[in-house]
C-alpha cells in the first residue's frame, strides 16, 4: 500500500487527496470519504519514521502560550449534516486547559531549537525502503495547495495539491518559502508525530476530539457554525475561510489567502481563538467512521483502532475544525460538529495543531 502510494504520488507529482464535503455526485458516491482538504495517503514516510527520533525520546520543555480554563460539563455532540458525525450523543467532559490559539511558528521553533527534533516532512526517505524508485524522486516534502490557472473538475482533488520537494514547517510551501517575519502565523507542515512530540515537550497532550469540540462550541448550542447561524453575522467574516471561486480564485475578502496570524479574529465565549477556520488541527482520537456509535459517554478518548473504509490500510487520526481552504462551495467541514481525518504521516501547509492539559502550566 505504501510502496503503490509513493509511486502514485511521485509520478504524478500530486498529494493523494481526499476531497472535502463538496461536490454533489461526491455526496452521493462517497458518504464517509468527503470529508478533508488535508493530507492523506501521502507517502507514508513509515519507514523514515521508524528511524527518526521518537516523542518518546523528546526532553521535557516548556511552552509559555496563554491557556484558557474549559469548565467541564455535558453537550451534544455531532451534527446532522455529516454522517461520520453521527449520532449526535450527549458526552460529559472533564475540566481541562487548552491553548488559546494554534501553535505558532515561534513555539515550534524553541522546541526544535532546544531538542533537535527533524519533522518527518524533512527527513529523508532511504531507497532501500523504496526499490525501483529513483533516487533523484527520494526527497524530502510535502503536499502544498497549488491552485490551478483554469476551472477544473472538483471531483479530482490533485489538481490542486500537489507534492513539493522541499517544503516543510520552516518552508511551507517549497524551498523558496520562509516563516522569516512570521513568527505568530500557525505553524504548518506537521503530522501527528511532529505535533505529538512538541505536545510532549510541552508538558501537554494533544486534544480529544470531544474535548476539542466542546471547546469550540463554547457553551452554545445547535448553532450551524462554532461562532452562530450566519456565515457573515452582521456582514463580516469572522474566520479566516475560502471565498471565491474554489480552487482558481479566493479573493480573500477575510483579508487573507492563507494562513492568518494566531488571533486575528476575535476569541469565542471561552476566550479560545480560531477553532475554525485557518488550519485544521490533530486531535488524538483514531479515525472511524462509526466512532460516534459506539463512543463512551463519559470524557470519550476515541476507539481503540483507526479503520477508514476508504483507505483501509492507512492508520489516521482525526483532524477538526477546517481550514483557510474551507468554504460552502466545496469543503463543509469547518461546520460545527463535523469531523477530519489524516493518514498520520502527512502534512500540508492547511494543517497545524494546538494542545491541551489537565492543569494550567
């Protein structure tokens, strides 16, 4: 499986997609599937990850991010506008501590400065794990939204992701890239092991994805988006999303084309900011579509096993709250209540993290 997708994505010089809530024959055809703009079935990088350092390697650190107290309590959880994301069940939480905003490039740049820690974006892929691949295809990389110049099919999402030598958190979208000067944008390019180890580090742990979304509905209930009913309450964007006409054209009337700088817009009633939009975030659950079927009620850590009908062989951790390339034209899944997924060795320049803890640090 990993070998073909390598090949797949190599030669095609494309990022293996799946595309988001969107395209109506896709609805019909792919019920559990449409739900990401972010990576999966990119290579899988497994073996390069097996020879890296581990989380379980990483020191202790500290992070001086701001975290807000979230009360414990219960809410209904789901959507009915998803079906991975149902039922809709009552779940209670627990009282714990998150970070008020995604982790920023300046965070992750004192973690990897104070333990040496390589992402896996950057590490090298061995060709022995590789054979009959040329060496000259054997780079470090990652997948980069790359829009197209002309209209294309929404159903084929490698028209606009593709495979980019060289990117990575400190260069997201390709070796001429940089995060010179931009030190509060989120940072980018990580996969779950990247975000698992700088959580670690921290002191911290990367959310559940019950705990992530009670966080973000912050105390309100059966709203359509995390912030309320409207897309533009009184006219005004207040999440960094996609607006225009996707993929060719976002004509960033938000005020950005891509990532936004961490509170940008304003925080929600628990005082937490960009639970929506921006760029998607790992949460610690296992993928499974019929997770919510079988979830525990009480402060739920997510099935013991990842399963993805789509891509059976791939082990993925869910992804929540979307990300500047969301938007009701194609990707829904910036909608309160619904569920990402990510083959845990991806990343892309739409996919970031944030942690959680139960104490404040």
């Amino acid at each position: 499986m990993y070998r073909s997708k390598l090949f797949q994505f190599l030669f095609l010089g494309s990022a293996v997609l799946t595309a988001c809530n969107g395209h109506p024959e896709q609805k019909a055809n792919h019920a559990d599937s449409v739900t990401m703009c972010v990576s999966e079935g990119l290579p899988s990088r497994a073996a390069a990850v097996q020879k890296a350092r581990t989380a379980d390697d990483i020191p202790q650190g500290a992070d001086d991010v701001k975290m807000v107290f979230i009360k414990g309590g219960t809410f209904q959880m789901g959507s009915k506008e998803f079906e991975d994301a149902q039922p809709i069940h009552a779940v209670t939480i627990h009282d714990f501590w998150i970070d008020e905003h995604e982790v920023t490039n300046a965070q992750f740049a004192r973690f990897v400065e104070a333990t040496g820690y390589i992402t896996v974006a950057e590490r090298a892929l061995d060709p022995k794990d590789f054979p009959g691949v040329s060496r000259d295809l054997l780079v470090p990389g990652s997948a980069v939204f790359t829009p197209p110049n002309e209209h294309v099919d929404l159903g084929n999402h490698l028209q606009w992701w593709k495979y980019v030598p060289g990117a990575s958190w400190r260069h997201p979208t390709g070796s001429q890239s940089s995060i010179e000067g931009k030190d509060n944008e989120p940072v980018v390019q990580v996969c779950y092991e990247d975000a698992a180890a700088f959580a670690k580090w921290a002191g911290k742990r990367l959310p559940t994805e019950a705990e992530w979304e009670y966080a973000a509905r912050g105390g309100m209930k059966g709203k359509r988006y995390y912030w309320g009913d409207d897309l533009k309450p009184n006219g005004k964007w207040v999440a960094n999303t996609y607006q225009g006409d996707f993929p060719v054209k976002n004509t960033a009337e938000d005020g950005f084309v891509g990532v936004a700088p961490v509170k940008t817009f304003a925080a929600n009633p628990y005082g937490v900011y960009d639970m929506e939009g921006n760029v998607w975030e790992w949460c610690s659950d296992f993928y499974r579509p019929d997770a919510y079927a079988h979830s525990e009620r009480n402060n739920p850590q997510g099935p013991n096993d990842s399963y993805d009908p789509t891509e059976p062989g791939l082990v993925k951790r869910v992804q929540r709250g979307g990300s500047f390339l969301c938007n009701d034209q194609y990707c829904e899944r910036y909608k309160a209540g619904s569920r990402g997924k990510g083959e845990v060795s991806s990343a892309s320049n739409n996919l970031g993290f944030r942690c959680v803890s139960e104490q404040a640090l």
